[in-house]
C-alpha cells in the first residue's frame, strides 16, 4: 500500500489548521521550481507569504509548500507556521516561520496529489489521504535529478 505524506509529517488534520499551497507556473511565467532551484534571497518563500485577493491563510496555522514538477507531481519545497498576516492584497502579507523539525524533508519528497484545478490553496484535512508518496529522494532535488517513472 502506498504511504501517504502525512505519515512522515504527523500533522494534526483537525480544526483546518494546516493549509497546503500547490505552486505553479503563475500568469506571469514565473516558475516556482526555479526559484526553489536557485534560492537567491530565498525568492521560493516569496510564493508562500503571497496573498491575492482573498485571504487564505490566518496566524497560528501551518502551510505545506507544494511546488509542480515537470512530471506534474509535486515537490515538498516548505513548510511553516503563519505568525503574521498584514491583510494587504496584492502583497507579501504573510509572514512565515519555516518549521525546522522538516528541514531534512523538503525537497526529497516527491508526491502525487489529486487533481489541483486552478486552486493553489486546499485544506490539508480535506486531501491529506490522497497525497501519495511517489517517491523519497536520497538528497534534495536539482536540475540533475531523475524521477522514478510513474506509475
């Protein structure tokens, strides 16, 4: 049976207080991967303490990056606790502390998740059963790493 990402993490799935932020090629062409690949001025937390128009994130929750691989799988690339929310559109409005518990996780965890649609940010609680390890890496991904085939 395949084990799921939240065997590893043992996050709590109750009370919505975890939030998973799926990161994606935006409007604009940028690429999330690329900058969880170059980390300059750590560029990859800038997708996770951006707020649009509505509100996804409150203070006292933790957030699960996410980020599309070529494949269409995704890579764990974060995970932190919100511990401000400014509640400015269009902004950096969050502020987020990364839970250094998981730093020898992210970006070694390769999952499968249902499917995403336009919605960047879901409910832990409501998927955490259907995001699959697809495969764990030996050491964090790069531009030189090969997935295993899906299967």
């Amino acid at each position: 049976m395949a084990k799921k990402l939240n065997e590893i993490l043992n996050l709590s799935v109750e009370n919505n207080k975890v939030k998973v932020k799926f990161n994606k090629v935006n409007s604009d062409g940028c690429d999330p991967l690329e900058d969880y690949l170059d980390n300059t001025n750590n560029a990859y937390w800038d997708w996770l303490t951006w707020r649009g128009k509505r509100n996804n994130l409150n203070v006292g929750q933790i957030v699960i990056g996410m980020t599309m691989l070529p494949s269409r799988l995704y890579l764990l690339t974060g995970i932190g606790k919100v511990t401000g929310n400014s509640h400015i559109e269009h902004t950096h409005a969050y502020q987020i502390e990364p839970l250094k518990e998981y730093d020898n996780l992210i970006g070694k965890i390769i999952v499968k998740t249902p499917t995403i649609g336009r919605m960047y940010f879901r409910r832990f609680e409501a998927i955490a059963e259907k995001l699959v390890i697809h495969e764990i890496l030996d050491k964090p991904y790069s531009r030189t790493t090969v997935e295993k085939p899906i299967s």
